[in-house]
C-alpha cells in the first residue's frame, strides 16, 4: 500500500512542479481553476462566500504564482496576485490583505513541496513564515493515509499579525495527493471556518 501512495505521490507532485515551470509569470490565461466555498464565523455571526484560486505562473524556484478572489453575497473582493513559496510563505504584489480563508488555502497549497511519500500516521512537523500584514505558525499531524492517496491531517495555526493581534485555530485538512492540493479544511478557535473544493479544472471533485 506505501509503494502505490508513493507511486500516486511522486507522479502527481512531478506534474505540478512541471507544469508551473513551464508557465512564465502572468499567463494569458490560468492553467488551473479551483473554487472553494467557505462558511466563515466570528462573533456568532456567519458568513457563506465562494474562494477561486487561478494558477497563472511558476518559476524555477517552486514559487507558485496564483489569482486569488473571494465573493459573498454582497460583494466580490478584490483580486490578489499571490506568490506561494515552498515554504508556505506569502507574497503579494500590492500592499493588500488576504482574508483569513484565502490565506488558509494558499498556504496550505503549499504542501506540494512537502516530502509526503514516506510519511504516515503521526509524523509531525511544523512550518512557519511570512504572510501578508504577520507571520504564522501552523504544526501538522498526519492522522490517516487513505488507499487513494488522500491524506488527513489535524493542524493548529497561529497567525501574529503585525498590529500586535494574534489569531489561533485548530482543526483537520483532508489533501488530495493526486490533484496536489487541499480539498477539505475545517478550523475552530478564535474564528471558525469550513472550507470544501468544488471545483477543479484538473480533476474531478468527488462528491462535489
């Protein structure tokens, strides 16, 4: 069973890799779309919204650039042209925000550059970085590896904002080996968040 997930896992991370290098920054058009809905809660009020995530560019240094957008039922937010580092690190272009969902999702994006073939239940590491406006701190645990090649996760997060305001979460992520990127993230603390993939232009989403 590891050498098939292995197998899943090299094939699928050596495609993604691939194809962002092939792109040059800023592509006519994106490569990949992905849609996320989201339903956001702080101070006992909710929030539903839709999260699109383009891939537009790559380059050698495994830096994923992406066009990130966010709307909800009374308005779209702006677009972001979001760099991911393999770290899981953030650049923006313009001195512009991220809401907390967007910045889940692109960082967690970022576990492709993660070495996951030989991993299993309950190896854990942490990653921490720059984010716009902070920096974070997020500890993952592997809780299950599924014969698809999904893997489960249980997190925590800390985000230190540079106003001197610090947010924590905890939760679980479930990731897509095979798409290469996060399909499920559920998170509870400060704020809370459920965030589902609907929509991929790579693969099919199951159950979407």
């Amino acid at each position: 069973m590891r050498r098939f997930i292995a197998s899943v896992l090299s094939s699928s991370l050596t495609l993604t890799v691939a194809l962002a290098a092939a792109l040059p920054a800023r592509a006519d058009g994106p490569s990949r779309e992905l849609e996320y809905t989201v339903v956001a809660s702080s101070g006992g009020v909710e929030r539903h919204a839709t999260v699109r995530v383009d891939f537009v560019g790559g380059s050698p240094d495994r830096v994923m650039d992406v066009d990130v957008d966010e709307r909800d039922s009374t308005a779209d937010g702006p677009l972001a042209y979001v760099g991911i580092e393999p770290s899981g690190a953030l650049r923006l272009d313009a001195p512009q925000s991220l809401t907390s969902e967007e910045e889940a999702i692109c960082t967690f994006m970022s576990l492709e550059s993660e070495d996951l073939i030989a991993m299993g239940p309950g190896d854990h590491w942490e990653r921490k970085g720059l984010v716009p406006g902070g920096r974070y701190l997020t500890r993952y645990t592997v809780a299950a590896v599924e014969p698809d090649g999904s893997l489960d996760f249980q997190l925590s997060r800390e985000l230190y904002r540079a106003d001197g305001s610090v947010v924590r979460w905890a939760g679980r992520m479930r990731y897509d080996a095979n798409g290469v990127v996060p399909t499920e993230i559920v998170l509870t603390g400060d704020a809370a968040m459920s965030i589902r993939l609907v929509r991929d232009t790579f693969r099919p989403v199951p159950g979407a």
